[in-house]
C-alpha cells in the first residue's frame, strides 16, 4: 500500500510541475529563475547567465529520442550542451528553429551539442515532421509530459520554466545560461561563445 501511495505522490508532483510549464507555455520570456540563492544576472536581451564559481549541475535528463534511440545527457559531459525546449505546435519555437540548426552545425567543430526536448507533442508525428521542415541537425528527446523537465532541474538552477526555452551547459555539465523565449542566432551565440572560450 505504501508503494502506491508513493506513486501517486510522485505522480501528482509531476503532473503539478508539468501544469506548471504548460501555463507557461509560449510566453514572451522571464528572468526569475529556481528558488533559493541564485547568483543569476539577467541582461536586456532576457539572458540569464550563472558565473562559474556559481554554477549546478543538472539532474538526470534521459531518454528516448524522437527517433526511438536513448540518450543521455550526462554521456555529453566534456562538451559545452545546448538544451532547447520545444514543441511542434508552438509559433515562437518554428520561429527560432532556423537560428537553432544554424548554430548546431556551426559550432559542432567547437565542442558543442544540442539536444532538443520535445514537450506536449502527444503524438510523434507533428514533432518528427517538425524537424524535417527544418533540417534540425540534433537529436530531441521525446518528453510529451514534461518529466524531464519538471525532474532534470535542481531548485536553484536556471529551469526551463517557458515554451520555448534554451538552456546551455558549461562542459562540467553545470547550467551556465538561460533563456526563456525564441533565440535568435546572434543570442544563441552570446551564450555559446564565452563557454567556448572557458578554460
């Protein structure tokens, strides 16, 4: 009985953080970030970045891609990651899909990956056809009711807390910077840049 009991606890936790996201879904952008002492610095743009010495990993963020194969973020510790969540349905993510598969493929050389998260596509199909329209060169994981990201961010870290959203990891695996609307190439790139240049 206990067991049960603990697994309608998770699932309502779950289902709370995912109704969480969806109100949020396709909103203009934010700067306010996970609980406690945060360290963040938001610029104009709606950048939000972590200093080094500040930075937390992120939690477990694996899965299934869209494509059926598994993928694990952690086994891309080493590189700088791009996390972007989206979702076929939404405006500002076809928007910024073009910006994204640019800078996928010209930062790869650099060390750098994107993964997508694929979010309330509650079939595979709309995604998938998604990606093809735009020649995403990078893997999604496929996460209709956003576990992943209700789970994969520690409180106090940047949380993916808006449809669209991107994330970037520094090559510790550590959130690095935020952003929560469409990306532009330019933007993309301020976050990408100096993590590149990191020692």
């Amino acid at each position: 009985m206990s067991h049960r009991r603990a697994y309608r606890a998770a699932l309502t936790a779950a289902l709370v953080a995912a109704g969480a996201l969806t109100l949020s879904a396709c909103t203009g952008g934010g700067t306010s970030g996970g609980g406690g002492q945060t360290n963040f610095v938001t610029n104009t743009g709606g950048i939000s970045t972590v200093a080094k010495a500040d930075r937390k990993p992120i939690g477990e963020i694996a899965g299934e891609t869209l494509e059926g194969k598994p993928l694990d973020v952690a086994d891309l510790k080493g590189k700088i990651v791009v996390l972007n969540v989206w979702g076929s349905w939404c405006p500002p993510c076809r928007a910024e899909a073009p910006a994204l598969a640019k800078a996928a493929t010209d930062t790869k050389a650099d060390g750098v990956e994107f993964v997508g998260i694929n979010t309330r596509d509650l079939n595979k199909s709309p995604a998938l056809a998604f990606e093809e329209d735009y020649k995403v060169p990078y893997p999604s994981l496929y996460d209709p009711k956003g576990k992943l990201i209700a789970t994969g961010f520690p409180t106090g870290t940047l949380m993916p807390n808006a449809i669209p959203s991107t994330v970037v990891l520094d090559r510790d695996g550590k959130v690095a910077a935020r952003v929560l609307k469409a990306i532009s190439e330019k933007e993309i790139r301020s976050m990408i840049d100096p993590l590149i240049a990191e020692k």
